[in-house]
C-alpha cells in the first residue's frame, strides 16, 4: 500500500521511548524520524559531540493527524 502524496507539514506524535507524547511537524510522511539526545562525554577531543539516537517508525495504520510514530526499542 502507497501513502498518499503529501506536499505539506502534518502533526505527528511520538509514542513510546524518552520523546514520548512529543508532537512534531512532518512533511512528506518519513518511514523513520530519529530523535538525539546530548550525552555528557568526559575528556573528549574539542569539538567532539556524543548523542543518544532513538527511532520511532511510521504507524502506517493512522491516516489522520496526529500520525503516530512508534518508538522501535530494536534500533541501535
């Protein structure tokens, strides 16, 4: 099944995992949105950033906004 072209922003809420019930704006419908979150890292090099990386994936069952993605715990 093909999702509907879409041209403009749409509401998504994030469920599940640490942007639970975080809503955020859209376009095109994306399979994945990656969420970071800044990590503390002791004596790295300047300029060196570490991120947790968390993925929520399309529910492609909601076809109204709010979409929905759902946070995938399986994802590095």
């Amino acid at each position: 099944m093909r999702a509907p072209d879409v041209t403009g922003w749409e509401v998504a809420v994030l469920d599940g995992g640490p942007a639970d019930g975080m809503r955020v704006k859209v376009v095109d419908r994306p399979r994945v949105v990656q969420v970071t979150y800044p990590c503390q890292a002791d004596g790295a090099p300047a300029g060196v950033r570490v991120e947790g990386v968390y993925v929520y994936r399309l529910d492609h069952g909601v076809t109204d906004e709010p979409l929905r993605y759902g946070f995938d715990i399986a994802c590095p």
